[in-house]
C-alpha cells in the first residue's frame, strides 16, 4: 500500500496549470480560467476536486460588500469540496474527504479541478457516501443543525418556525427540526409553489410571505399557524424575523443565519425583556471545521441511512457562470459543481 507521504504517479507536476473559475474583482462574476497547480507544503493536502457545492457565501464574498471578508485581487472562489488526496502527509493517497476552504487571492478556493488543503480543514467521508451528497450538505447542513441543536437546543415537543425556508439551508432545517421531535415546524418564505414540497419534507404548515404586509399582519398568520414559537431560525432578518419576534413563546431562542430580506431590523426592548427571548447569530465562515466535526456527522449518518434528503443539481465547471447567476436568484436546490464534467 502505498504510504501516506509518498508521491502518486499520476499526481499532476507543480508546473502544471488547472482549469480553475476566477474572480476578478469585487462584484465581478467568475469566468473560466486557469492557475498554477499549488505545491503541496507540510500540514497540507493536495485534492482532485469531486465535488464543491455552491453557496449564497461564495456570492457574498465576490460581491465585495460581505461583512467581513473583501477580496480587491483575482481569486479562485468556493468555500467547500469533497475530493480524493492525491498528496498528503496526514492521509493515504486515494482517501475521500470534505474539505473547508477559506478562498483568498493568496489560497485558490474549490472551484477548480485540484485544491490545496490544511489538514486541520479536512474530514474523512464515511465510506458508501455519495461524494455529491456529502458535498451538499456541508455548509448549508450545518447551518441548520448547529443553530437548531446547539445554539437553540431544540427539544422535543417544540414548535419550530424557519425563516426562508425554501432555500437549501431550509430544506435541510425543516427536515432536522421534524426528525428532532418539534411537535409542529413551519415554512415560512416568497414562493408558494416551492413551500408546498415542504410539507413533504416534514413541514405541518407553510406560510408565504405578502408584498406591503406588515409584520404585525405577518405575526398574526404566523400565530394562526404555529402558535406561540419557541424556536426561530433566521435567514432572512428585516420585516419577517420582527413578525416572528411578536409570534414568539416567553423564553424563545432566535438563531439568525443570514439577512436576504434586510440588513436590519426592529427588535423592541419590551419585547426583548418582557419575553425573555434569546437572539444570536451562526455564521459558518467564522465556526471551525473541528466544531461542525459532530453536526457533519449527524447529516452523513441520515443521508445514509436515507433519512435526510435535499434536491440537487450538479454541473460542470464551464457552466459555473450560468449556475451562479441562478443562485443570484435564489434557487430552491443545491448546486454543486464537478469539475471533471456534469453529471445528472
């Protein structure tokens, strides 16, 4: 067998260049390019690319108006990968892994056919995954799951609401909350058509949300719905977590994980304190990979024990632009690129 630190033969030279997508300043789309292979340094992992999902992250960061992370130089964007190790001094040669990626002009990140890893930064995939599923459910799956189990410690027989629920993160927090043992979990988001296919997923109702509405109008139908909600997960903010806030049991817990219907919102101190309630915020980019090691874990072992499903497209990496100009429009699937070619 082959040891872990020994060169496999068909590991491309560091001369060599790769097709990789580029990002060429801030709020510039990717087009397709090609970089030098990285060499391979201690503590790092060098991977053939699999797969690497597509995340609203990937999108934020390249607009250049991210909270916290701008980029004025070329990069190679993606944020996360399954991929094989080709050259590692931690991992056999041929090891399936997931990969975390901090893409910079200084580190290319997953949209590419090769990436170079920290070891910290890598998991090994349980054996008979798929690698796109695996992929797929890494950031978006623990952003449901870390913010519902951990974060708000969800408990069994309570009720759970999920703003902006149509989205991947959503699809995946709805089916966490139902397998958890919320005694009813609600959908709330714009499209009416892609919230009906929650319910097959384990949402009790769905609400869609109204143009000129007010979020005392909203709370109404959302205590109609759900009654008093003791957990919250966000990932809208502005009018619909304030609605949500007034739709809220004593002692609620509000996770927030993202802001696409304001950067604002009105939080009252009376309500605040009257009801005891909890606010935080999740944000993956700033959670280490070691934290979200059990979280990963819990979302392998449903996928394979066919307990966890998300609607996924996979494409090549030539047809990146087109899939990011899609995720622009918040699509209700996850997007995953293979860089060696598409697959359905």
């Amino acid at each position: 067998m082959t040891g872990p630190q020994a060169r496999p033969r068909d590991t491309p030279d560091n001369g060599d260049r790769m097709p990789a997508a580029i990002i060429d300043a801030p709020g510039a789309q990717p087009r397709l390019g090609s970089i030098a292979l990285p060499s391979p340094t201690a503590g790092t992992t060098l991977l053939a690319v699999a797969a690497a999902p597509l995340n609203p992250l990937d999108l934020a960061i390249a607009s250049g108006t991210f909270h916290s992370v701008r980029h004025d130089a070329p990069y190679v964007p993606g944020s996360e990968c399954v991929g094989i190790v080709l050259d590692s001094g931690r991992y056999e040669r041929g090891t399936t892994v997931y990969a975390e990626c901090h893409a910079s002009p200084a580190t290319s990140g997953t949209f590419a056919t090769h990436v170079l890893i920290a070891d910290d930064d890598l998991l090994p995939l349980p054996e008979g995954l798929d690698p796109v599923l695996g992929a797929a459910v890494g950031n978006s799956g623990t952003a449901a799951v870390i913010p519902l189990l951990e974060d708000a410690t969800l408990c069994p027989g309570e009720t759970v609401l999920v703003l902006g629920a149509t989205g991947a993160v959503g699809q995946i927090a709805i089916q966490v909350a139902h397998r958890s043992g919320a005694k009813c979990v609600v959908g709330v988001a714009r499209d009416h058509a892609a919230l009906q296919r929650l319910l097959d997923l384990g949402a009790d109702a769905v609400i869609a949300l109204r143009a000129g509405e007010t979020a005392d109008e909203l709370a109404g139908r959302l205590l109609a719905a759900a009654g008093p909600v003791d957990v919250v997960l966000d990932g809208v903010y502005g009018l619909p977590v304030e609605a949500a806030l007034r739709a809220c049991a004593p002692g609620a817990r509000v996770v927030n994980i993202g802001n696409a219907a304001g950067a604002t919102a009105s939080v009252p101190a009376g309500l605040l304190r009257g009801k005891q309630l909890t606010l935080s915020g999740f944000a993956g980019l700033h959670t280490p990979l070691q934290h979200k090691r059990e979280a990963l874990h819990w979302l392998w072992t449903a996928l394979l024990r066919a307990e966890l499903t998300l609607d996924v497209e996979t494409v090549a990496l030539d047809q990146l632009p087109a899939a990011w100009r899609a995720q622009a429009d918040s699509p209700h699937k996850k997007c995953v690129v293979i860089p060696e070619g598409a697959r359905s």
